[in-house]
C-alpha cells in the first residue's frame, strides 16, 4: 500500500488524457485515464475547491474526516438497542434511501452477516424469515432532518431476516430495496434453505416482511442491483473474478415476483469477450442479451459459477468483480473491483438502444490503487457526480469523480480499516449517507455505523 503523501502527489498531478461524450451529467468520467500500461499516460488530477471538489480532508470527529466545512452525525451504531428491542446487527453494507410520506427519510440497510450454519444467529422474526439458521437481515431506520438541529433517528427495526450475505442490492422505481445474497450456500452446506437469490423489502413496511427469494432472477452470487424506471428491467452485478452482468425482464412490470426473463450481456461480435483487461477508454461496444435458460440450478450450492457459465458458454462477455450499479443519464453505471490492467477498478456504461441491444463504454479505469483503489458501492449525486465508495487495501475513502473526470476525496475513515459501504444520497440531495461496514462475524469487535454527511454539496460536483 502506498503512502498517504505518495497517493496525494499521484492524484494532484495536473495532466489527464483525453475527452469524449457519453451523457449530459457524466460526460467526462473518460477522461480520467489512459489503460495502465500505457507510457505516455498522466495520472488523474485531483480537484481542488473551486473546481467541483472541495478540498483537503480533515478530521471533522473521531470517526471520519472530511472536507472543511462538512460535518456528519453518527446515526446508528452496531451493538445499540433498536426500536424493536433488538441489538443493532453488525456488517453493515448496502442501503437506500426513500421519502417518508409525512416527512424524513426511511434508509433501508444490509447486514452482510458471514457466520457459518453453526455459528449464526437469526436477526428477526422466526415465522416470517427464509431461513432460521441464517443470521444476515436488512435494517430499516427512520431518519428526521429538523432545520435547527443534527440528523436523528427515530426508529429503526430488523426488516427482512432469514438470508445470508446481504451485501448490496438497490432500491426500486416504485419504492422498495432489493437486497442480494452474495453467496449460493445452501443445505449443502448446513443451512436450512438454498440461498444466492434476491428479496425485496417494500420501503413503507413498518414491520419486518416475510422473506421471499424471487427465484426467477438467479441464484448466483449476487452484488448489487439497478433499475430502469421506463421499463422495469433489473440490472445486476455479480460479484466473482470471473463475473458476468445480466438484466432481469420481470413478467410483470413492479411485480418481480411474477417471474421473467433471465439474460447475460454479451458483446455483438467477440463472443466471450473479456472485459477485464486490455480495454480502451471511450471505445463503444456493441452489446445485445443472451438468455440463462436455467436461472435456479440445483447444482449453485456447490457451483457458485453455474449461472454464469450458461451465459458465458452462448458467448456472453466476462468481467472482474462486478460489484456497484446505479441508474442515470438513462443508462446504468457499473463498476468492476478488479477490473483493468492494474487490477486496481473499472467504471463501466451501459446505454439501451432498443429492447434486444445496447452500447457498453468503458468510462473511467484505475492506472493504479494510489488513483483509485478498488471501486465497491456507487451512487450518483442530484448533481451529476459520481460518489465511489473504495474496499481497497489499508486506508479507506470515499471518492468523488466529476462529470469532467476529475477525482477527489470525499470522507476517510479514522475508525478502523474497514470498508465504506451503502452511500446514497437523501432524496432532496442535501445529506449523504454512507456506512462503515465493521465486523461480518457475529463475534467481531469492528464496530459498524451509519453516518449522515451535510454541508456545502452545491460548492463542488457532488
């Protein structure tokens, strides 16, 4: 890992290479980088207040710096009593946030709980969980924003519980959180029900729902989701080294469980075309879907691979790691941990051009972790910045990069090491939620929390 002043040096460099368009927000994210490997390329300038960033970092309390003239409210802590009686979960990860209809912001939060069979402990209601072995759940907390004091919580409660790795997800144009397990355990191996498949947590639930698995969008190792608003079409990452992007065409528009069409992105030409090195930045690929005919395979339990390799054995394209995804610009926005020739991250755009086909560009790519190391969870700002929580190696940010291409800081961590996860905005634009993670193990000491970030969005792209 390299120093905090090498990292500062690489990412205030001046010079970056290139330009071109994608989309009225996010035209510039291209312009980051040239591939690694590349001699004549420049690493990418970090802004500076003035120009849409905001600034050096510096501790604003004990848990998180941030630029001068931010400040956060620690919102919910993991080992604190909750409303419902229960001990706040720890491993906090994925999360949403929705309007309340009087009123306040409801966040629904996962818990990427790892225990195994014999060490888990379920977070809910026995009657209504998937799986009474399992241990991983979602949070819902009621956030009130008064306009003479900080963020507080009001409420929050166990919402969905039974699953196992609940590590991303992403919320719903019609007001609900699909929350993804990121692993196809199963009986197989101890557990009471098979797992790898997505629930979804209706955002006006005031109680915990029954969880049920909706199986007809694969059981794979599920990372995160993203949704079109104008077609209902699910898009969604898959979280291996050699992972696959697939869309989900529900039966029934709003109504996932319904069933549908499972399908895997593949690019028109290059059949099982890797996407996780040696690629151009800017370049459009010619994409169309091809179908999973099995999207619930017995044999997930022991083969996390077996949806993907249905896909990939037609022709469909191979990435590294999917893991955020996000909608805007009407186009879903993917990153890739692994990706690129450093290993180091990839930001991915995919644009629909008709119902079969679509345009895959390469918008932004990690010459090396001292620019950016290891993209997870993103979101897009009300101003068309893309926020980039890092799950990189010792100390751990989050980014910015402006819709000139431009990348900057956003928070650090002065906790403990662990990653940031779950960031997305308030649905007025004005608080910026993120979580740290901390321990996935029932008996870890890292403590998880949920922040709420305030200040002067409008000084810079965010």
């Amino acid at each position: 890992m390299a120093s905090s002043s090498r990292r500062g040096f690489l990412r205030e460099s001046l010079a970056y290479s290139g330009t071109a368009l994608l989309a009225p927000s996010l035209s510039g994210l291209i312009a980051c980088t040239k591939p690694a490997g590349d001699s004549s390329r420049a690493p990418a300038r970090r802004v500076v207040t003035g120009k849409s960033g905001y600034g050096p970092l510096v501790a604003a309390g004990p848990e998180l710096s941030l630029p001068a003239g931010f400040n956060y409210t620690v919102l919910s802590t993991s080992g604190q009593p909750m409303s419902d009686g229960r001990p706040t979960p720890n491993a906090f990860d994925g999360m949403a946030a929705f309007a309340l209809p009087r009123g306040g912001v409801r966040l629904i939060r996962n818990h990427e709980n790892r225990d195994t069979p014999l060490t888990s402990s379920l977070k809910g209601t026995p009657a209504l969980a998937y799986d009474t072995k399992a241990g991983g759940c979602t949070v819902s907390l009621d956030v009130e924003t008064p306009w003479n004091g900080p963020p507080v919580v009001v409420r929050q409660f166990v919402s969905l519980s039974g699953t196992i790795v609940n590590c991303a997800g992403g919320p719903t144009p019609w007001g609900s959180w699909l929350t993804c397990e990121e692993s196809t355990h199963g009986i197989a191996q101890g557990w009471s029900r098979d797992h790898g498949y997505v629930f979804e947590v209706p955002s006006r639930a005031n109680s915990e729902v029954r969880s049920i698995p909706l199986r007809a969008m694969g059981r794979f190792v599920h990372e995160a989701v993203a949704v079109d608003p104008a077609t209902s079409i699910v898009y969604q990452t898959e979280d291996q080294i050699t992972a696959g992007f697939y869309r989900f065409i529900p039966r029934t528009r709003q109504l996932l469980a319904n069933g549908g069409t499972l399908q895997m992105l593949g690019v028109k030409g290059s059949p099982r075309y890797d996407a996780a090195i040696g690629q151009t930045i800017g370049k459009v690929l010619q994409v169309s879907w091809l179908p999973i005919p099995n999207p619930d395979p017995a044999t997930a339990g022991t083969d996390p691979a077996a949806v993907f390799n249905q896909g990939y054995s037609a022709g469909a394209a191979r990435f590294s790691r999917l893991e955020g995804c996000w909608h805007a610009d009407d186009s879903i926005y993917f990153s890739a941990t692994n990706g690129g020739n450093a290993q180091a991250g990839q930001v991915w755009r995919y644009r629909p051009t008709n119902h079969a086909d679509g345009e895959l560009t390469l918008v932004f790519e990690s010459p090396s972790r001292d620019v950016l190391d290891s993209p997870d969870n993103i979101t897009v700002s009300p101003r068309g910045g893309i926020v980039i929580c890092e799950d990189g190696f010792g100390e751990q940010f989050v980014r910015g990069l402006t819709p000139d291409g431009r990348i900057f800081d956003v928070a650090k961590n002065l906790l403990n090491v662990s990653e940031f996860a779950g960031v997305c905005f308030s649905p007025d634009g004005a608080t910026l939620f993120v979580n740290i993670q901390g321990a996935t193990l029932d008996a870890g000491s890292a403590r998880g929390m949920t922040f709420a970030i305030q200040g002067p969005w409008e000084r810079g792209a965010l």
